[in-house]
C-alpha cells in the first residue's frame, strides 16, 4: 500500500487537507519523524477500525510530547539518573542490571529515580499544556496523563484545533482517538508447555510471573482464576498477600474481587479516558468484569489454572499455557449493540502505560492494529514498553487467506498466525444404523446444536426410528401441521425453509417427535434458533440431509438411529493454517506474521452479558485472538525459566524454533512464512535454544523507512528483501544463551541461492557472533514473485540446542512500467472483520 495513504489516515479523520504536519510527526523516542516519500512502501492492509465516538466536548485525541517517557529514559536531562533495573519475572532472585542496550529489565518504577523522573515529566506535560492552552485560547480539557509507555496525555478538542497543537514545539504527534475491533484442553499440549510443566529439576509453571490482558475484562469468579487451583496450588502474589492493584485496592470498584491469582485490575473504558458507560448502544458495566467473553477466553487461554470444565455434558480438563503465572487485568473494549466488540487506541495506551507502572511481565493483544508501526501511539507505546522488559503477544487478524492482510508490523511485536491443534468441535451425532447395510458417511453425522430450546440431556437410542418428512423436498415443509402421530416416538427430519425453525420444530413434536434434525437446504451451515420449542432440535448439512433421505426412499421410511450424548470431539489434522488467519507480505520489509499457534476451536473461559452468574461458563472460539494468547502463555513460562533474556531474545527463540512444515487450509498446500512466520510455536524447545537475538530500542527507531531506515537489517529472526536484485545482504548478531561450555556452529542458506559466512562459527558464554548472510538473486525472474529459503543453524558438540531456522523471503521486483501494474494487481484487499476478533466454532445462528 502507498506510503502517503497510510500517512494521511489522521489527516483524512480530521477532515482536513492540509493537515501534513499531523502525519509528519510521531513519537520515536524524543525524534521527530519526517514526511514520508509518497512511494515508499509501507507495511499490510490498514486494520479495520473505525473513529471514536465524539461528543459535545469534542474528538478524544492523543498528543505525545518529545521527551522520553520513564520506560525509555537513559539519563539524558543533567541531575536525573537513569531508573534502575532489576532482569527477569517479578519473584526472580537475582537483580541482574540492565542488558545492555536490549531492554530486558523491568524499571523500578517506584524508586528514587524513577519518582524524580516522573516528578519531572509532570512539569514538563504542565508547561505542554500552558503552550496549548495559550495556542487555543481556552484551558484544555485533559482525560489522562501518561508517563510511562509514552510522554503525552488523552485530551479533547476540535479538529481546527488538532491541526494547530500539531504545529507546536516539543508536540511529536497529534493522533485522532480510533476505536479497533477485538482481532485449550489440547492447545498447551501440541506446543510443548507439558515439557515445562513437569520439567526436572525445576519446574516452570508460570510462577511470579505477571501477564496483562488487555481485552474485554475478566471473568473474576471463574476456576481458571482462582487463588487456589483445584490441585491444592496456592498462588503467590507477588506485591503482597492482600496487596492488589487498580481497581481492587480498597474503596475501588472492583474491591473484593481479586485474590492471589487475579492481582489486580483497570476499567478503562467505564473510567477514564473512555467515560463510555451508560452511552447509547453499549454493553458495558464499571470494573473489569467481562461482559463479552473474549478477555476471559484470552486470560485463560494464556494463564489460566488447570481445572475440569463441563461442556455440553462432557467434563474435559483444561488449562492455561502458563497455569501459575498471575493475571492483571485491564478492560479497554467494549460491546456494541450487535455483540462485536471495539477498543478505543486511548484506552489501550492508558492501559500500556499502566502495564508498565504494574510490572507485568508479559501483555497479550488480541486487538486490531499495528499497521503503521512509527507513527501510532499504541506502536509506539508497545515498544517503550518492550524497551521496560515487557514481552508482547499480538494477533495477526481475521483477514485471510488474501494477501497483504497482516496486522501488528511492528518488528518489537511478535505477531501471531492461528493454525489448528487437532481437535476440531465437539459434535452431536446422528447414527444411522438400518435397515441393511447403512451407507458410511450416514454412520456419523454431525448435527450442529439447536439454540435457545430445549437441549439434548442424554443419548437417545440407536434403535429411534429415523422418518422423513413428506414434504422434504417442498419449499415450506414443516410450517403447516403434520399428520398426527407422523413422527410418533421419532427423529423428524424436516427441510429448511420458508417458516421460523421454532415452527418447525414445534409442529412436528405435535406430531409425536422425541427429537428434529433441520435438513438444510443451503451449502452455507447453520445453527437454528428454536426459541419456544419442546424437544431437541439440530440442524444437518445439505449432503448429510440429501443422503438421509434417500437412504430412506430406498428402505420404506423406515430408518432407524440414535443421537449420542455427550457430543464427540471431531478430529483435525493439526498445523494447518486457518483459512481466516492473515496473512504477509508487509510493505515493512519484515515478514509477519512471526508466528503461528493453536487459533481454531480452542476450549476456554467465557463470560455472560452481565457481571456474575456465569462462573462456569467455557466455550469454543477460533481466531488469531485465540493463538495469541499461546504465545504470551509460552512467553510467560520462558521469562521464568530464562529471567535474563530480553523480550527480542524471547521472541527470537519462539521463533527460530518453531516447527515447520505446515500446510495450508486445504490440507495439501505447504505454508510459507508470508502464511505462517517462522512456523507453529514449540515452547519445550524454545526454553532450550542455545543462540538468540536482541536488539535495542534506538535500532527499532532508526529502521523507521520514512527516516530512510530499512527494517530489513534489524537483528531479528527471520528476513525480508523485497528489492532484492542480483543480491542482498542481511546481517544477523546471534548470543550465546545455553550452558558455560562453547558451542561449534554449523550455518548453511537452504531453499534460496545464498551462502553464510562464516559457515562455521563457535559461540561461548558472554559472546555475541556476527553472521553474513549473502542471498543472490540472479537466476529469479524480475517480476515482483516471491522465493523462500532459510538460514539453517545446526549445533555441531552437543545436544543441548536444537537445530535452529531463521526463514527468508526475497523478491526481485518488476522494471519500473511493470512494476505499477503488479502494484495495483497485488494491492491489499478490504480488510474483513470478524465479530469479537474471534469466529465461533458453530455457524452463524439463523431463525428459519
């Protein structure tokens, strides 16, 4: 996508024209961030989104200031000493300093540094405000200041306004408030967390370690959020028994609501800087509780406690990736009239800034976003707080399979592609089983639930007979009333059409029905809706349903079955993509996503439409939203069990090894990174990689394109050239990070033309090697296709690291007249949003 589009997003929300200077600023770290070339390239399709409510006070708008914020500060103003640092999770025994320019170590925000910083950011922002205030003509209205992650406040004014504020000394960015859209019983498993778990001599469960969700709030009263699992294990708060954050504090909204497990909590949304509670059309009660579902499937996914939940009738042990870490939780989304679920960018900086005030460990960010990397301040804020020790997990979006439709570009983010793990849904079947020799695909057939009726409570005998409706083939069969005793002690099977389900449903349990399959007539599935009902209800494919009734015309009518209960879980092939996971390229020179992980039907915590009451609650969801939170669940039991690696660090050894060889959503075509990053997450083998990469907050800063940077050659594990003719050139700086014995490399290029040097190379403890990597690119077409291959690193002595890979796409692009073609052709395409960020496993609900 043109550089220049991106760039006039914010002017274009204003409704200005001229309004240049808007997007020609943002916060890097106290630079200001030139004008970019109307042809540069700049990364993926723009996340769906949409402005923030306005009222009679105004646009909400973000305005960040120069200066660095506390999370980035190094000492810079005379008589101010940079804020200590202390490496690793919040109970790690060793306060290590800071690493050396990587941004590993959380900031003691409470101590004597940090507090004459923070005093001093304060007069700063004062003095700001006077400037503003003089330029308006009136005292501006301010809804929060923020420190940590960035330097800047959440304020309100006109759109006139906004544009003179831009012009001011010491303004870095003026940003329209815009509001994003929310983007495992088996999933721990596959990824490797049991490894761990059960590590010996220690093991890694998630303990002391801090991870903030940042989604719709939490659902508090839940076991997976408990102070004590039903194991017997006792959580440690690591503030203090009693000692909670946010909200819970007493006096707070949310007083009495956490314990040693759930430390603590924000509501940004009922609170400032969003004030949107009681506002027309939102669902939405003050404190973090969830009254959406998709927070508490996040939080559980990533830290909840292992315990045993019923679903539909089945109890199935389920378990967070990280089960002992503990939770703080920061609601920023809320619900609209048609259930989706939006997140005011204001809020998600209030609650980063925040995250770094908590010491969380890790953030999860199943949130849209992320698509101009150096010039938004949610980007911005996620990377000073990747500067503070915070690992952060985002989402890739629900965009796929198209081209070009990754969110979260930033290379400080690591990015998360959803694929399956084996476990499809849960499902009701319906067993044929005579007369004669039953045709196999009538052996299991797979009905989707009826909603809001009565539900199936036990199995209904394999010997029931089975009746066809008469009217199975008309286009209103079911909506007048049958022959009584049609379907007397029977499964009906009626069509699909004209009338509601419930009328359906209705008439044939009149009719003598014990249960009624709903024989769609359409490819699409669906789930009915048979409010006011009496009898089960179900709904079958259109095959499935053609095939009952013709097994039926052959036998008389009079086929006999049974519907099992409870429901069976469907097998799935694991590590295929999901077709709604998107995908790369970025224009950013960054292949993205840089992952993948467990997204489809994962089995975790929901919430009800109301705080309390729904406790118990768990339900499938699939999305990017649901891979994300593996990650920051495997992140959160790395940052245990390596408190000295950086957050890059981390995110390098998820990276480098991932398992590869997925496939796409039809089974049968291979993945590439553009699809699936590095490949799906392996977190026993990640907690193992004996080579990782860093690298510093002024890199990120300095790669920013529109400052003539090129992302392509920041230190990260995996690269990207999309200019690359004859050859190119990545360098790569690789630590040593297992054991005190050195380690002898074997480094080779595999899948693209290109050599390593040094081929061979020892790393030993304390050390850092540099690798050339030298791809040549001749012998490819210039026409803009991609060529994939990667960079092999193969341990040589011992055993202890895994062979490790670092994928590589390039592309030579087509002469300049070709190229505007294939530019135009390959343009990114409408972004489609998903309700909650998330698709739920049963197909869309229908009334008839």
């Amino acid at each position: 996508m043109p550089n220049a589009k991106n760039r006039l997003t914010i002017a274009i929300a204003l409704g200005l024209s001229g309004l240049t200077a808007l997007a020609a600023a943002a916060a890097v770290g106290g630079l200001n961030r030139p004008a970019a070339s109307a042809d540069a390239s700049v990364g993926g399709a723009p996340a769906p989104q949409r402005a923030a409510p306005a009222d009679s006070a105004g646009q909400r708008y973000v305005v960040l200031y120069q200066e660095a914020p506390l999370s980035v500060y190094n000492g810079e103003v005379a008589g101010l000493a940079a804020p200590q640092r202390v490496a690793g999770a919040q109970n790690a025994n060793s306060a290590a300093a800071r690493i050396a320019g990587g941004g590993s170590a959380r900031i003691d925000v409470r101590g004597a540094q940090a507090s004459k910083y923070l005093n001093y950011l304060d007069n700063v922002q004062r003095n700001h405000e006077r400037s503003i205030n003089a330029a308006l003509g009136r005292t501006l209205k301010v809804e929060r200041r923020l420190r940590h992650a960035v330097n800047g406040a959440v304020v309100r004014m006109s759109a006139s306004e906004a544009a003179r504020v831009a012009k001011l000394p010491g303004v870095a960015l003026v940003q329209a408030s815009r509001d994003y859209p929310l983007d495992t019983d088996v999933g721990p498993q596959l990824i490797g967390a049991p490894a761990l778990w059960n590590a010996k001599p220690t093991q890694w469960r998630g303990e002391g370690v801090v991870v903030g969700i940042l989604d719709t709030g939490i659902n508090f009263g839940s076991p997976a959020f408990a102070a004590i699992d039903d194991s017997g294990y006792r959580h440690v708060n690591p503030n203090g028994a009693g000692q909670y954050l946010g909200t819970c504090a007493p006096g707070g909204v949310d007083e009495g609501r956490c314990n040693d497990k759930l430390i603590g909590g924000w509501d940004f949304v009922c609170g400032e800087p969003a004030n949107m509670c009681g506002q027309p059309g939102i669902r939405e009660e003050p404190g973090f509780g969830d009254t959406n579902g998709h927070g508490s499937h996040t939080a559980s996914t990533s830290a909840g406690n292992a315990w045993t939940a019923n679903y539909k009738g089945r109890d199935i042990r389920i378990s967070g990736v990280a089960p002992h870490a503990n939770i703080v939780a920061y609601d920023i989304c809320y619900t609209d009239a048609a259930g989706q679920g939006w997140c005011p960018d204001s809020a998600a900086l209030a609650a980063i800034d925040q995250a770094v005030v908590d010491g969380v460990d890790v953030i999860n960010y199943s949130i849209g976003g992320g698509g101009e990397p150096w010039g938004e301040a949610v980007s911005l804020a996620f990377l000073n707080a990747s500067d503070a020790g915070i690992f952060i997990a985002a989402s890739a979006g629900n965009s796929g399979p198209d081209p070009s439709t990754n969110g979260h570009q930033q290379p400080w983010v690591s990015t998360t592609a959803a694929s399956t793990h084996g476990r499809g849904n849960f499902a009701t079947l319906l067993q044929i089983t005579g007369p004669g020799t039953v045709p196999s695909d009538l052996q299991a057939v797979q009905l989707n639930d009826g909603s809001g009726g009565v539900s199936l409570t036990a199995s209904i005998p394999p010997n029931t007979p089975v009746r066809i409706s008469a009217g199975i083939d008309s286009a209103d069969d079911g909506c007048a009333g049958f022959a009584p005793g049609a379907f007397a002690n029977a499964i009906a099977v009626v069509r699909r059409g004209t009338c509601n389900f419930s009328i359906k449903v209705n008439n044939a349990a009149a009719a003598g029905a014990i249960a009624v399959v709903i024989a769609n007539n359409q490819a699409t599935g669906v789930t009915p809706s048979v409010p006011g009902t009496t009898v089960p209800a179900f709904a079958a494919a259109q095959d499935d349903s053609n095939a009952l009734r013709d097994f039926a015309a052959g036998n008389g009518n009079t086929s006999t079955g049974g519907i099992g209960f409870p429901p069976t879980p469907v097998p799935n092939t694991p590590d295929l993509i999901a077709d709604f996971s998107s995908r790369g390229p970025g224009g950013f020179n960054l292949i993205k996503p840089d992952v993948a992980a467990p997204g489809v039907s994962v089995l975790a915590v929901l919430a009800g439409t109301t705080i309390g009451g729904s406790e118990n609650l768990v339900g499938l969801l699939s999305g990017t939203s649901m891979a994300s939170p593996h990650q920051a669940g495997s992140a959160a039991l790395l940052r245990q069990a390596r408190p000295n690696w950086t957050a890059a660090e981390i995110k390098s050894a998820l990276m480098m090894t991932a398992r590869e060889g997925m496939l796409l959503e039809d089974g049968v075509t291979a993945a590439n990174p553009f699809d699936t990053g590095s490949g799906r997450i392996q977190v026993d083998q990640a907690v193992k990689s004996g080579l990782v990469l860093n690298e510093t907050t002024a890199r990120y800063h300095a790669a920013d394109p529109a400052a003539g940077g090129d992302p392509a050659q920041l230190n990260l594990a995996s690269m990207q050239q999309q200019d690359c003719k004859r050859s190119c050139t990545f360098q790569r700086s690789f630590r040593h990070a297992q054991g005190v014995l050195p380690e002898l490399w074997l480094a080779q290029v595999e899948g693209v033309d290109g050599i390593a040097f040094p081929p061979v190379f020892v790393s030993a403890p304390g050390s850092k090697t540099p690798v050339s990597v030298f791809v040549f690119s001749r012998k490819y077409a210039a026409d803009g296709s991609w060529h994939f291959g990667k960079l092999q690193l193969k341990p040589l002595l011992s055993r202890k690291s895994p062979s490790l890979h670092l994928p590589i796409a390039v592309s030579v692009p087509a002469p300049t007249a070709a190229a505007v073609a294939a530019a135009a052709a390959a343009a990114p395409k409408a972004v489609r949003t998903d309700r909650l960020g998330a698709r739920p496993v049963e197909p869309e609900r229908s009334a008839r």
